[in-house]
C-alpha cells in the first residue's frame, strides 16, 4: 500500500464531514422549491434548500403579485395555505399603509372578491415576510443556503443513474438520497444528463394545433399599425431593426426559440412613494426606434398592463405591440453559461428601464402617453437592495424535461386525462410572443402569441420525474416535461407551488420505501396528496364548440378585423360563438368615444355591392352602435344593436347597398361614440347586388 493511497483514505472521512447533508436536497428557491423544503420537514425528514441568489421566492416575492390561475379551485395543499395566509397579512391594518383594504378593495383589483378565505394579490415585500414565517416553524428541519451556484461543468456527480452529490462554483457539496430541481433554468436536471428540449416542438411532434411557429393565431399584444421596419425607412438594403428577423419560419414549424422574458415592475401612483422614470446612463435610441415610430404611426395605446396591489401598487405586465417583454433577445438564456445569462439579464433590465423613459419623456411620444407613463413609477418601499427594480428576471420557459409523459394541449383540453394526478393546472394556454418578423408587404409584426382556453386538468407524476435510465432520485417540479404550449399553462407560480409540494412527498416517499423515484407506490403517494389538502381532478363544465367562420369560406370580398386600421379595440374576446377567423376586438365597455375600426376592401371594379358586418351577440353588448359607410354617394350612418342576432347567414348583419367605386376609396366604419355596454367588431363583407 503506498503512501499517498494510505495519506488519501485517511483524509476520506474529513473529506466527507466538509459535505452538507440532508434527506432532500433542493437546489432552488423559488415558490416551489420553498414548499419542497417545507413539506420535507413536515414530513419529518431533513432538507437543505440552495439559493444561488441572495432572496427566496422567485417571482412570487419578485414582482408577480397578479396570481394567475383561471380557476382557484384548482389550487389546494400548501400552495392555497400561502394565499390564505396572504388574505391572514392583509386582514391586519397595520399592513395598509397607503391606503385602507375598504378602498383597495372598492377599486375592484385582480381576482379578489373580499369573501373568501384567500387573497391572491400582494406586495412583493409581503409575499417575502409570509415565505420567511412559513419556514420559520421548520427551521430546525430545513437548512436555507443562499448565494450558491451549481458547477456548471463539475456540479453533479453520478453513479450509474443516481446522483450521489451536487458541487457549487465554491467548491461547496451536498449529499443525499434525494435531490430536486426547483430553478426556472433546470441546471440541476441538465447537468445529471437527463434529457429535455427548449423552444417549441413542430405541431406533428405531439399531435397538436398550438404549438410551433404561429403567424395566422398571433393577434393578440400585435401592432395596429403599419410600421417599416428598416433602419432607413423604406430601404431593406439599410438592414433591419434590432431584434427583427426576416421572416418568421415555416408556419407550425418547430425551432429553438422561446418566449419572451420581462421584469415584473412594482409601481406606484402614490407621490409620496413613486419613483421618477430615469434616463438609463447606456441609453441607446436605436433600440427604441421600433416603439417610436409605432407611436409616430398612430398606435395610441398605453403599453403595459399594471394590476393593482394592495397600497397603490402594481404588479405592471407586458401589453400591446411594444412593450416589457425584450422579444427575441432570450432565445440562448436556457441553456447559456452564468456569465452569458448575466448579459441577458442586464440586456432585458436595460430595456425595460429605457423603454419606460421613452414612453415617459421622449419628444417624440404624443403627449397623453407620456403623461399616462409618468402617472406610475417604481415603488421606493420595494426592492430596497436593488435600486427599487425587481431582482427576479420573468423566465416564462427555459429547459422542459422529456420524462416518461410529456404534458400536452390533449390534457389542457381534458382530451386526454391522466390518473396520476400530482396537483392540477387551470390556466390558459399562454405564449407570449416570440419574435418580430418582416411581412411580405414590408412591416414588422410580432409572432408567438398564443391564449387558448383550458379546462382544469391534472397534471402526471411521470412529469416530474426523469427516466429511471437517466436519473433515479431526481424530482423536476417546475422544468417539467411538458411541450411548449400546454407549459404555457402550467407556468403558473400557485401551480409551482403545488408541484414542488407533491415532487417532496414524492421524494420522502422513495426514501421511506426504499425505491427510486420511479419506484414509489403512486396510490399511497395519492392517499398522502389528498390527505394534505392537495385537488387532484375535478369535472369542469367543457369548453363550448366555438363556430369559426373561415374567411376563404366566405363570398365577395372580406375584411376581417385583423386587417382593420383599428384605435382603441384593444381586447380580443374568442368565447361567444360565430366570427370570423381567431376571433372578434372589443372595447371593454371603456373608454367610450375613443374606439375606432375602419374596414377598407380593395374593390375588383365600381359598382353596387351589398354591405354586411359580422358580430356576435349578447346581451351584454351595446344596443346602438354607431356605424359609418364611406361610398361613392357620400356617408351613410346606420345605428347597430349587437344585442340582437345579426340578420343574416354565418353571424353577418346587412347593413344596405351602396355604390362603390373600384379600389380602396370606400370603407366601413365602428365607433363606440355614445354607447353602453360592450362594442364589437369583427368582419366587413362586401357582395355584388344582384
């Protein structure tokens, strides 16, 4: 035996001693590597929870205090226990600092409705104090570690299929029988040499219609505008605008680009507590030339979306054509290196932050952007540490593991139903865009944005684990395998927090039963789910035949609202049946006299031609729409009431015929000057008079 073999296995048991260890080691401290940690030690084991950053919660506690989840009863076991005792937080008074919960509450905010025992919107600072009082009674069971990052060339050691320890950069490790991955990237996963996919699969992958390249579904968060996209207008040989491509793929086509990222902004219109928009010091125009010239075009509306919070705050979203989402700049975060990521990331906080200057104080933004901009701004009381901007980077997707079930749009429709339910997803089928495009005719448009309706759906345990070939004691909670649309609606952080509680009892479950995570028995695993409060299924009400009118199916000429020159029709609604094409525009019952949609058909010759509009009715639709025909003859104004059925075939009302001259001189018109309840538009038809 020589020497150095004798001086190394008696340094073997220190070397051993320097490893943290614990039954389940989570590397994650998100929403659902939080609940991990705490269901761990409820089930009377040890855990280790490992935060590369210095903060817990990810975007729960980073800015997303809009839950989103379609329908709340969906959410049971820990993940409904946190909001619960959000609405516990903000039944103290001490908590309403800038105002009081009867005026919060009197303002009718996101998804509350001051009757339940749940509350599912909050500050970002509370989401954070609620996570830090929901460990503190586990403290003695579950270890918190901030501020370590896996190795992302060393960081995980296996033997045969099973990972016996994970490394971080400071050459820190940890052991275990079972470890799980609970990041929004899926390192851990990644690194143990399990198999997974980024970007969208083609539609033939799985049997699909939503998923791949989408330029006909892509209406929603679109321009209304015509707006050139050459950095020397009208000239392509000047080369394009930062962050558009030539053209968008093969439609349902897959590729390896994911949807966009963007920063959950807390804002304020408390003076006392706002923050003034601030030039970035690298502020580049070029990069904002885009939105300038949408706004120069005529595309009036406010870009983003704020929620309100309780306090006067916000959880402020992406909205409309150009907005916080940084389109097409994070298509190699997924799988980039920390120092790539870190470029990213700035890339995407620069963006933001110098789009919000723009719209705030560029000469060039009319003038009621402007002041609509600079009425909100960064709440002080909020992200202390970090100049008042969220830490936490809104990574929609990034890696999606490809287990032994991959969840698909089949289970989002409840087409296909799993009986290894974990917890549920009730959210819509949600991409945001993906990429800016050129058009044939020369204008940019966005492409991606998906938003189909889902039914209540369970989701597999076979989702979160790997292949037993790939890695035995490994649980994917939030990487989950999944394709690109139906993870679309299971992004959702409440649905994270439910899969990161039931991939930990899972995982005690292999330990106590001696077996992999493939190995465990699922009805127990069932019996324990229900016995913590976890929805497994329930039958919702299906999701009602929608009658879609093909526009090629039609005769004459017809526009449809997706080429309408459009002001103010902002929504898009898809749930009452009978339109044309993806869906109909409506004005929300807001902004009265502000909504505009004009019609323009391209005539083969003059003549005579019957005028027809399409809409569908409902009772909650304005009953005098005022609508305009330009014709040869001069204007004819006619009054609509949408509450009634159209008058003729296919959802199409006759409004009259009318003398046109040949080409583009004529057109119809849709305000909702004047009118209560809901204004819709949708298609125009035109047809010769017989």
């Amino acid at each position: 035996m020589t020497r150095s073999f004798i001086a190394s296995f008696l340094l073997l048991p220190s070397l051993l001693a320097a490893a943290d260890s614990a039954d389940v080691i989570i590397y994650g401290g998100s929403s659902g590597g939080i609940t991990a940690a705490i269901q761990t030690a409820r089930m009377g084991k040890k855990a280790i929870l490992i935060e590369p950053t210095q903060f817990l919660g990810g975007l729960t506690t980073g800015g997303l205090g809009a839950t989103d989840i379609g329908n709340k009863k969906a959410i049971g076991g820990m993940s409904r226990e946190f909001y619960a005792n959000v609405f516990k937080f903000y039944s103290d008074a001490a908590k309403w600092k800038q105002e009081t919960r009867e005026a919060y509450y009197a303002r009718k905010p996101h998804g509350n409705t001051g009757t339940e025992d749940t509350m599912w919107t909050f500050e970002p600072h509370a989401a954070s104090e609620i996570y830090d009082a929901m460990l503190k009674p586990v403290a003695g069971s579950v270890t918190v570690v901030k501020g370590e990052r896996l190795d992302l060339k060393k960081g995980v050691v296996k033997d045969g299929a099973k990972i016996t320890k994970i490394i971080m950069e400071s050459g820190r490790e940890f052991i275990g029988p079972m470890f799980i991955d609970a990041t929004y990237e899926g390192d851990l996963m990644a690194k143990a040499g399990v198999k997974y996919h980024v970007g969208r699969e083609a539609n033939s992958v799985y049997g699909e219609q939503l998923n791949g390249v989408q330029v006909a579904h892509s209406r929603s968060h679109q321009f209304n505008k015509n707006v050139d996209p050459y950095v020397k207008p009208g000239d392509p040989s000047s080369g394009l605008l930062p962050g558009i491509e030539k053209d968008p793929g093969e439609e349902f086509s897959g590729d390896r680009k994911v949807q966009a990222y963007n920063f959950r902004m807390c804002t304020t219109d408390d003076a006392a507590n706002r923050r003034d928009w601030e030039k970035p010091e690298n502020y580049d125009e070029r990069m904002f030339e885009l939105a300038l010239r949408n706004v120069e075009a005529g595309d009036d509306r406010i870009s983003w979306a704020p929620a309100w919070m309780p306090n006067r705050k916000t959880d402020t979203n992406n909205n409309h054509a150009i907005s916080t989402d940084f389109i097409g700049a994070n298509w190699d975060y997924p799988e980039a290196d920390y120092e790539t990521r870190a470029k990213i990331w700035k890339a995407h906080e620069d963006w933001q932050k110098g789009l919000m200057w723009t719209y705030a104080h560029h000469p060039r933004v009319p003038k009621h952007i402007q002041e609509a901009f600079q009425k909100l701004g960064l709440a002080k009381d909020e992200f202390t540490d970090n100049n008042n901007f969220p830490r936490q980077l809104y990574v929609r997707e990034a890696r999606r593991m490809i287990g032994d079930y991959v969840m698909t749009e089949k289970n989002c429709k409840r087409l296909e139903i799993v009986q290894d339910s974990i917890g549920m997803g009730a959210y819509n089928m949600d991409s945001h865009n993906i990429q800016r495009y050129v058009t044939k005719e020369g204008f940019v448009r966005n492409e991606g944005d998906v938003q189909v309706r889902s039914r209540p759906y369970p989701i597999s345990y076979r989702s979160i684990r790997p292949k037993a070939e790939e890695c035995t004691n490994l649980l994917v909670p939030i990487c989950l395998s999944a394709s690109h649309i139906s993870y679309g609606s299971i992004r959702m952080e409440p649905v994270f927090m439910v899969t990161g509680q039931s991939a930990a009892t899972a995982a005690v479950h292999a330990i106590e039963q001696g077996t992999s995570v493939q190995g465990i028995d699922y009805e127990k695993l069932k019996a324990r789910l229900l016995q913590d409060g976890q929805m497994l299924d329930f039958e919702s009400p299906p999701i009602p035949e929608v009658t879609t009118i093909k526009k090629d199916s039609l005769k004459g000429i017809v526009v449809d609202d997706a080429e309408a020159d459009l002001t103010g029709f902002d929504s898009e609604g898809s749930s009452t049946p009978g339109y044309v094409e993806h869906g109909y525009r409506h004005d929300s019952n807001e902004n009265k006299g502000k909504a505009r949609a004009r019609f323009t058909p391209a005539l083969p010759k003059a003549g005579s031609y019957e005028v027809f509009i399409c809409y569908s009715a409902l009772s909650n639709r304005a009953d005098n729409v005022p609508v305009t025909i330009h014709h040869a003859g001069g204007d004819a104004k006619i009054v609509v009431n949408q509450k009634k059925l159209p008058s003729g075939k296919n959802g199409f009302h006759r409004l009259g015929a009318f003398k046109f001259e040949e080409g583009k001189s004529g057109w119809v018109e849709i305000t909702n000057e004047g009118t209560k309840g809901h204004v819709v538009v949708d298609a125009v038809q035109w047809l010769p008079a017989k």
